[in-house]
C-alpha cells in the first residue's frame, strides 16, 4: 500500500487546483478578455444602477427641454419628448441586456435540451429534432423574425409584454445551431468506455443524460452561450430598430437608435444616436472578447498557458 | 455442474452483422458459473471473450450485434428476454462488470466519490449521507487510505492502479452475486497487477461472490480461477477445472498456449509461439477453426467441426483427435 500513500500525499496539492481555477486563472492572464469583462460589468453597474440617481427616471417628460443638446443638467442632452438622454440610455440599456441574457439562457437551454436528447437517443428522436433544426436553418433569421414580430403586432401585445415575446423568439431562432454542437459532442461522449461503465451499472437514463454527460459539455455551453449573448444584443436592436422588437415607451437601445432614421435628427442632433450606438457597439465587442478568452481559457488543447 | 448454478450460458451465439459479412463473434458458447466460483475465460485476441462478457451483460449495441441463438440464464432467470427495466435492476445490483481501461472508465468531470454514490442512490435507495459512509467504507475496503480525500478528488488525480480499486469498490457497492471482470489487470503495470487480483480474490472469498474473468494472461488463471473456459475464434474449445487444463490440456490450441508461456528458471532463447493467425470470423469454413494452426490435423479435421465431449470428469474438448479415441474404444 505504498503506492497509495505517496499518492494521497501528492493530491493534496492537486486538489486546490481543480478544473475551474485553472480555467480562472488563464482567463485572468488574459488582458483583452479581461478588459471585456472589465467593461461588461461596468455596463451592467450602470445599466442597473445607474437610473436610481438620476433625476429624470420613469421616462419623465419635459415639454419645454426638448432636443437639447449636452449640457451640464443633461449630460447626453434629451430627446424629441424631452426625456434625458443618458438616463434613457441607461433604461434601455437594462431591457437589452436583460433580452440577450433571457435569450440567451433560453436557446442555450432549449439547444442543450434538444441536443442531448437528439445524440442519445438517436434514431427517429434524432431525426425529428435535427430536421426541425435544419428547417429553421434554412429560413434566414431575420426575415423569420421579422414575420414572427408582425404577427405580434397583430395579435396587439402589449408593449410591456414585448420583451418577453422578443426573448422566446430570438430563442426560437438561436438554438438550433447549438442542438446541432451539442448534439455532435454527445455523439462521441456517449460511446466513451465511462458511458458503458454506466450502462453496466444500470443507471437510469435521466441519470446518464443530466449527471454524466451534461458536465462533460458545459465548457461548450459556457463558451457559446457568452458568444450569444452579443448576437441576441444585436439582432434585438434590429428588431427595436424596425419597430418590431421593444416598442416606445419602454426604451432598448434598438429603438433609440430609431431617431437616426430622420435626417435632421440625423445630421444635427448626434447625441440621440450615438450613445446607443456606442452602447451596442461596446457591449457585444466586449462579449465576444470575453468570450473568445473563455473559450482559449477552456480549451485544453491549447498549448501556451 | 453443482446445483447452486447462479449463471448459466447455454448455446449462445452472438453474431454481428457487418457489411463485409456476418462476424460470429461468439458461436455456440455453454459454461455455467456456480455460487462462489472463480470462472475463467481464456483465449487470444479476437477470439470473442468480451463480447461473451458483453452479451451477459447485454451490452451488445443493437445493431450491429445480435444475440442470434442461445440462453442465458442468471438465477434461472432469462436475459436474453429481460425487460430493459428488469435489465437495469440487475446490472450493477446483482450482476455488476469491471473494465478494462481503469482511466478511461470513470468519467473525468465528476469526483470519485460521485460515481461511487451512484449505484447506491439507483439500486440502494440511500439517502446521501447514508451514500457517503457506504461509499468511504468502499473505498476503504479496496485498500485504499484516506477515503475521506478520495472521495473528493477527480479520476485524473489517481493513478491506475487506484482507479481500478475504486471501478472495483464501485462494482462491489451493491453486494453483487457475480462480478464480471474484463481483463481488469491488463492496463495495470505487473506489480499492481498482483495487488488488484489478491484483492479481487481476497473479496471473493469474503463475500461469496462468483467471478467471471476474463483475461488471456494464463499467470492469472493459475492463480485465480477454479475452472477454466478455453475460447478460440468464437466457440469453446475446451472447458475444465484449473487443475486439469494446467496438467493435462488436451486441445492442441491449449497445448500451445501453455507452451507459450515463460517459466521460471528456465531459459529458452525464444518462447513458443503457435504458428499461424486466428481466422477471420466473417468466412469461416465448416472445419476444425484450428485447423491451419494445428501440429495434429488429420483429413477429418478440414471438413467437419468437432463437437465438444466429455474426456474426463467435467472436463470437455472440442477435437477430433479424442473423438477417434473413443470411437476405437
């Protein structure tokens, strides 16, 4: 039992590093990444934070103070109605990051879901989840979404509820290509020898699925659902650009960016279109660093630590 | 064979269907294991004994493999026709199986002491807490110190040699009747060999477990089993207890096998080695499979297959060289 003994001594060391903190500490190492995060958590404190201090929340309208420019009570000058551009800025900012992160969190759900299920249990599951996926790959996205928000429209929901729906279809769209890579990594994770060890042990399916091979693919999940995250940032804004996705009242950065549709607005009153624009612009660069950093930090066959 | 018979293969024949052709990977197998036997399947690569183990299990993907024909019986219960429900009850519960590949065996994204729990939650019903003693009893049992640790720590923080012992305590966890073991020492290095097949045996005699080995290393047999199955491409060619296939092998393939093993303070220049490949499984003919191999083949061997006989006191052979034996007696 000597074996044993220098063994144990040896991974008392071990065991403080364990999979995550290594990953931490790469990701920690790199600066491009960092300053994404950096800057996403600055976004988020003042998305969230910010409006409790300001004077002009609610969407307060001021008739006289309209389409000021920057100023020392108006930081980012006001709007068409009025309202203060930076405290908009900063409400919008809370309903586009709130609709990335739903969607986020619903296709990556929706796409593991199906994914599992489509690899394990292959046959005629497999072929009804990835036909489904291929169909709605073959649909251009934002045509999709745009037919989806017009029936919206027509079916009259709310304004208040329009996030919500904006969320379940970025999800509907988003999540086939994720089944799809979970889909191939559960493929070859199932015939691993430990899947067979499973088996051998009669461990049930649900068993197999959730505690065996879900773990083995959150790296995956974590990577792709922070890439996504940016992409449903976008494609929101574009919805809320068009009318489609947020509408006024309720400010997303999409709709804000609305007022560079007319031309005066346009050429001489910059302030109402390029904060949002900075915001998105900011935001989803500094998702995808973050994101690109996670994956290198994840990412075992990297070779440089 | 005794009447305590926990498992017996009757006829099985496992094929698989490839493009190339049928693969018969285990064609017309019988042995039985009784209550507290050591069991040992022998033979070379390729010659079906982990699919034999497999279809026990019934762990034959489906397809391509295919139990065509045979009976499986495990406490006179059939396999072969067992729910899918019934099956998971008995696996890793009453009839529970060792890997090969420790490393690979045990899935690197969750603690030792995760997988150990988890025939326990499934077949046991315990309760966490109840799970975790259970499983540094386990662990402990294995010989293994400082349980406690372990039970935290990752596979790939373990040698092989101790993740053998913990596919081991994982397989022993719900107090199995038969533990299948597929050449559970062949990954390990010599010296930690020896250790995993004392503690394997150590256990068996503890619990009164039978065992179904696997393996092609002969060193192993002579140390574990009570009686000996002796496969070649698909079928068995002799079957007997330990005493009789080391003393008196009566197969020619058998007798070639323990020629081709080292003795000690014996120097020999070249060990013997058996002339010849194991045929191709997919065409085969209806001769003696051993045939193109054999020091002793006679016309009759190239155009009929030899049927397994009794030459001795439980102890039977599949060769036409005892056929005419009896035959002119």
């Amino acid at each position: 039992m000597e074996e044993t003994t220098v063994q144990t001594e040896h991974m008392a060391k071990y065991r403080k590093s364990n999979l995550w903190k290594q990953v931490f500490r790469r990701l920690v190492k790199n600066k491009m990444a960092m300053t994404g995060l950096g800057f996403l958590i600055f976004i988020f404190v003042f998305c969230m934070i910010g409006p409790f201090f300001s004077p002009y929340a609610n969407g307060g309208v001021d008739a006289i103070n309209i389409n000021q420019p920057p100023s020392a009570e108006h930081w980012l000058g006001t709007d068409a109605l009025g309202r203060d551009v930076l405290t908009r800025l900063m409400e919008a900012g809370r309903i586009s990051l709130t609709v990335g992160l739903g969607a986020m969190v619903m296709s990556v759900f929706i796409g593991t879901l199906l994914g599992v299920l489509a690899g394990f249990y292959q046959g005629i599951v497999d072929q009804i989840i990835m036909r489904t996926a291929d169909v709605l790959m073959t649909i251009p996205g934002l045509p999709l979404l745009f037919i989806m928000a017009a029936v919206m429209s027509e079916w009259k929901v709310p304004a208040e509820n329009r996030l919500y729906i904006v969320m379940v279809m970025l999800s509907i769209v988003g999540w086939s290509g994720l089944a799809r890579l979970v889909r191939s990594q559960i493929l070859s994770l199932r015939e691993r020898e430990y899947m067979h060890a499973t088996e051998s042990l009669g461990l049930r399916d649900r068993r197999k699925l959730f505690v065996h091979l879900l773990p083995n693919i959150v790296p995956l999940l974590i990577v792709v659902g922070t890439l996504s995250v940016g992409g449903a940032i976008l494609s929101e804004s574009v919805l809320s650009y068009f009318g489609l996705g947020v509408v006024p009242p309720t400010a997303s950065w999409g709709n804000m960016i609305n007022a560079a549709n007319s031309l005066i607005d346009f050429q001489n009153r910059p302030w109402l279109w390029i904060p949002p624009g900075v915001a998105i612009f900011l935001t989803v660069i500094s998702i995808n660093l973050l994101g690109d950093g996670l994956r290198d930090a994840i990412d075992p066959k990297m070779k440089s630590r | 064979m005794s009447d305590n018979t926990i498992l017996d293969v009757k006829k099985l024949s496992t094929h698989f269907f490839t493009e190339n052709g049928v693969v018969k990977a285990v064609n017309d197998v019988s042995f039985s294991v009784s209550e507290g036997q050591t069991v040992c399947i022998v033979g070379e690569s390729g010659c079906g004994k982990s699919v034999t183990a497999m279809s026990i299990m019934r762990l034959i993907e489906d397809p391509p493999g295919k139990i065509v024909d045979g009976e499986i019986l495990f406490q006179d219960k059939d396999l072969i026709h067992a729910s899918k429900k019934d099956l998971r009850r008995l696996r890793g519960n009453d009839i529970s199986m060792i890997f090969q590949e420790p490393m690979s065996s045990l899935n690197p994204v969750l603690t030792i002491g995760e997988q150990i729990t988890e025939p326990l939650f499934e077949h046991r019903l315990l309760t966490k807490k109840q799970a975790k003693q259970e499983a540094i009893k386990l662990i402990e049992l294995v010989g293994i110190g400082r349980s406690n640790e372990i039970f935290h720590s990752y596979p790939h923080q373990l040698s092989g040699g101790m993740l053998q012992r913990i596919m081991i305590a994982i397989a022993l966890s719900c107090d199995p009747l038969l533990l299948i073991a597929d050449e559970p020492t062949t990954a390990l290095d010599v010296t930690i060999q020896a250790q995993i097949l004392e503690l394997l045996k150590e256990i068996k005699e503890e619990r009164n477990m039978s065992m179904l080995l696997i393996t092609h290393d002969l060193g192993v047999v002579a140390e574990v089993a009570d009686y000996v199955v002796v496969m070649y491409a698909g079928k068995v060619i002799e079957q007997g207890s330990v005493l009789d296939i080391f003393k008196d092998p009566k197969h020619p393939y058998t007798q070639g096998l323990l020629q081709s093993k080292p003795v000690l303070n014996q120097r020999k220049k070249r060990l013997y080695s058996i002339p010849g490949q194991v045929p191709n499984l997919i065409d085969l003919k209806p001769s003696c499979y051993f045939y193109d191999r054999c020091e002793h083949r006679m016309s009759i061997c190239g155009g009929s297959i030899p049927e397994k006989m009794e030459v001795d006191d439980n102890h039977q052979v599949a060769c036409w060289l005892y056929e005419k034996e009896e035959v002119r007696t």
